[in-house]
C-alpha cells in the first residue's frame, strides 16, 4: 500500500464508518495522546520500566498503527499529499545531512 492509497484508504473508512473527521485541533490532541501511549510501550520494552499488568494488551506494532492513523487523518484534513510532503522531506535531509552523519564521531 502506498502513503497515497493509505490516505485514501483512511478518508473512505471515516466517511463510511466515522461519520465525519474530528476537528484538526482534536486529531492534533489524539495524536498526542497516541504518540505517548506508544512511547509508553516503546519505554516499557527497550527501556528499563517494567510492564504493569494493564500494559500487557498493548502491542507496539498496533500503537504505531494508531500514530499513522491519526497523522493521516491530520494530513487528509489540512489538504497535505504525505507523499508529496514525505519525499521533499527526504530531499531536504539529504541536501541538509549528506555528509553530517557519516562524519559524526559519535555515530561510529
């Protein structure tokens, strides 16, 4: 799947299934929330806090999901192609960071 058919894919679902978008400033506090439900797995895994009995159900691959979900919804809300945008990004890193990384001492 590509980000566009993803795009696409979560723009049918909420029209079929979600009634209509949540406003951009909801979405923006859902995905807020979302991003630190997955730092909690993400910290509870690879950091040093334990897992508590109500973080057993989580999964980190469906915390992920949720992150994308709310991002794309954003993205469909405010009119921005996340392909377009996504591979500008890239092309400004790669501009920006060409050597930066390979070069950094810490990094090796």
């Amino acid at each position: 799947m590509t980000i566009k058919e993803a795009q696409r894919q979560t723009d049918n679902w909420i029209k079929t299934y979600g009634v209509r978008y949540f406003s951009e400033l909801t979405n923006m506090a859902i995905l807020t929330e979302e991003v630190g439900e997955l730092a909690r797995v993400m910290v509870r895994t690879y950091g040093e806090q334990s897992f508590k009995e109500s973080d057993n159900k989580k999964n980190l691959a469906d915390e992920m999901a949720d992150v994308l979900w709310v991002l794309l919804c954003l993205a469909n809300q405010t009119g921005v192609d996340l392909t377009d945008a996504f591979q500008n990004n890239l092309e400004k890193k790669t501009k920006r960071d060409a050597k930066r990384h390979q070069e950094n001492e810490k990094l090796r």
